[in-house]
C-alpha cells in the first residue's frame, strides 16, 4: 500500500508537470488535441459506466452533452455578447443578464443533465437491450429538435457563438481526474458490485434483493452528469456550438472508444480516448493530396474515415473484449509486466557490471 502511494503521488506530480509544460510551451494545435482527448476521456468513461458496468444499451449521450453544452455556454456568455447572437429572436429572460462564473455555469450544466437524465429515465429504463437503445437514441434527437427550435434560448439552428475560451488543460485534464476517481470508486463500492451484478443477470441481482430501477436510474444519471459535464468543456473549448455538432455520429464516436477499450474497463477507457483521438487527427493527411515524389495522389474527403474504420475492425477481431477487456491497470500488474521485468533485469545486469569493474 506504501509503495502504491508513492508511485500514484510521483504519477500526479508528473502529470501536473507535464500539464504545466504543454500549457506554456506547446503549440495550440496539440494543446487544443489533448484538450480533447481529456474531455473524450471523461465521455468515454461516463458512457462505459452505464453501458459497460451496468449493461444498459444507452445511445442518448449526444443529447446529453448537447444540454450540458448549451447551458454552460448560456451562462457564461457576456450579456453584451448575446444581444449580437440573438439577432432574430431576442432571448428570453433572465438569461439575457445571466453572467455565472465557468465553474458554476460548469456544476449547473452537468446538475440540469442529470435531471433530464431522471426524466427520460423514468419510462426509458423499464425497456431492455436494442429497444432501450432506440428509445435513448430518441430521446437524444429530440432533445436536438427541441434546441433547433427554441430560438428564444438557444438561438435555433443559428447557434451559440462568442463562447469564452474557458477550457483549458488544467480544467479538461482535472475534471478527467476527478471523473476517474468518482467512477472508479463507485464501482468498488457495493453499489457498483450491484451494477454489476445486474449486468450479468438482472433476474438473479433481483433475486438477491438488488432494487433495478434505483440502480439503473443512478448509474443513468451519475453518467448523464458527467456528460453534461464533457459537453460544457467542449462548447467553451471550441468557442461555438450549433445543434448539428449533438447528432447520433458524436455517441458512435464515444461508443466506439469503450468497445475499443473494453466494456467495463476503466483503463481501457481512458487509454482508447487517447488512441482514437490522436488517431482521428493523424489520419488527416489521408483526406489531402499526397505528394511521394515520383507520384501525386489525390486525397479524397472522408478516406480517413474509411482507412480508420478498417483498423479499427482489425484490432476488434483479434482483440474482440477490447484492448483490456474487463481489465485494469494496476501498479502491481505494470510492475509485473514483461517489458518492466527486462528493463529491471537489463538496469541490475548493467550495475552488477559496473560494479565488478570498480
């Protein structure tokens, strides 16, 4: 237990430095990747929390971060800002002179998702597998109806622009933080055996006195929380938002990190966020013209999308639970690792020499 608290502090104190370094040195382009990655993470982890942990087939989270989204920004926008946006339609009152600080407006995003997460709960949850899917997925475009509609809140199919630039890696890469360990301790409580327990038979969790709906709810709404919460980050991390950006391609994206990951992998979460992410940038090229030298290829618009997906097909059939499955990394299972094992063997052989010389 010492040495785990050790090693655990070390990696914090790493990570500030390495967050500390990147704000102030890198360039905005790969400030501006890691900050999604860390906002990516805390979806992907909200997500396999209610799909993965509790076995709930839910495909609302671009609704959810759609609210999230579009009440931070609201409440963060200057009062002067939004007479500009609203043109059209003036906006309602109080919002017009609402002005909260980031982390208030931030809480009250992620709070009013998860009590539309309650409501659409209620009735959603009492269906199972691909019906509970159709329904949330429903759900998630009504909600971006009702924004495209509302122009006296959300300003319609206009969107919302002049969102402060807020989100910074301090913020993305601390709620991430914060996100992992609240999951990760619900899920070593009893109430997180119990969500899993109704992930492998509902009937026997029942059986055992397991009280479904109450969990499901919970697990529904802790996740939409935190939804809501990546939601607010992102809108004031790209300074607009518009309902087009919430549609079904945006959940898919999130599905495709935990499946990636391993459904009911923490680690796997927040390990495939990153690989997707970089990946999805990297992959860029593809869609430009290429230049070999001896010939010119003309990029094509959406053959990144393509060659992603077939690497992605090859990792799922030869890793089909995902790169960690129902697995966690642990300090033990690192330091019991092969490559950890050889570069402590290679590190002792070289000192034992050394030693012998003097």
């Amino acid at each position: 237990m010492r040495r785990n608290t050790i090693l655990t502090a070390i990696a914090l104190l790493l990570l500030i430095g390495f967050i500390a370094v990147a704000d102030n040195f890198f360039d905005l382009y790969i400030v501006r990747i890691l900050n999604l990655c860390a906002i990516y993470t805390i979806l992907g982890l909200s997500m396999n929390l209610i799909n993965g942990f509790t076995g709930l087939f839910s495909l609302g989270h671009a609704g959810f971060m759609a609210v999230g989204a579009y009440v931070t920004a609201l409440l963060t926008i200057p009062p002067d800002v939004k007479k500009q946006i609203f043109y059209m339609t003036p906006i309602m009152s109080p919002l017009d002179v609402m002005n909260l600080p980031f982390p208030l407006a931030l809480l009250g995003g992620g709070l009013l998702t998860a009590f539309v997460a309650y409501l659409i709960g209620a009735p959603a949850l009492k269906l199972k597998g691909d019906y509970l899917a159709i329904a949330t997925l429903g759900f998630g475009e009504i909600i971006r109806v009702i924004f495209t509609n509302t122009q006296s809140i959300t300003n319609g199919a206009l969107g919302l622009k002049g969102i402060p630039n807020t989100t910074n890696l301090w913020w993305s890469f601390g709620t991430a933080l914060f996100t992992l360990v609240v999951i990760a301790s619900l899920i070593n409580s009893s109430y997180g055996r119990a969500l899993m327990a109704i992930r492998e038979d509902e009937v026997a969790a029942e059986s055992m006195g397991i009280h479904l709906a109450k969990h499901k709810n919970l697990s529904f709404i802790i996740g939409a929380f935190f939804a809501g919460i990546g939601g607010g980050l992102l809108g004031n991390l790209l300074g607009t938002i518009d309902p087009k950006m919430f549609t079904f391609t945006l959940t898919f994206n999130i599905l495709l990190i935990i499946v990636l990951g391993g459904m009911g992998s923490l680690s796997g979460s927040v390990i495939s966020a990153f690989v997707v992410t970089i990946a999805n940038e990297w992959l860029r090229f593809l869609d430009e013209q290429i230049n070999l030298g001896f010939v010119v290829i003309q990029g094509k618009v959406g053959t990144r999308m393509v060659v992603f997906s077939v690497l992605l097909m090859v990792v799922v059939l030869f890793y089909r639970h995902g790169l960690m499955g129902n697995r966690e990394l642990t300090w033990d299972s690192l330091l019991n690792s092969k490559i950890w094992r050889g570069i402590s063997a290679r590190w002792r052989k070289t000192a034992v020499a050394e030693g012998g010389e003097k």
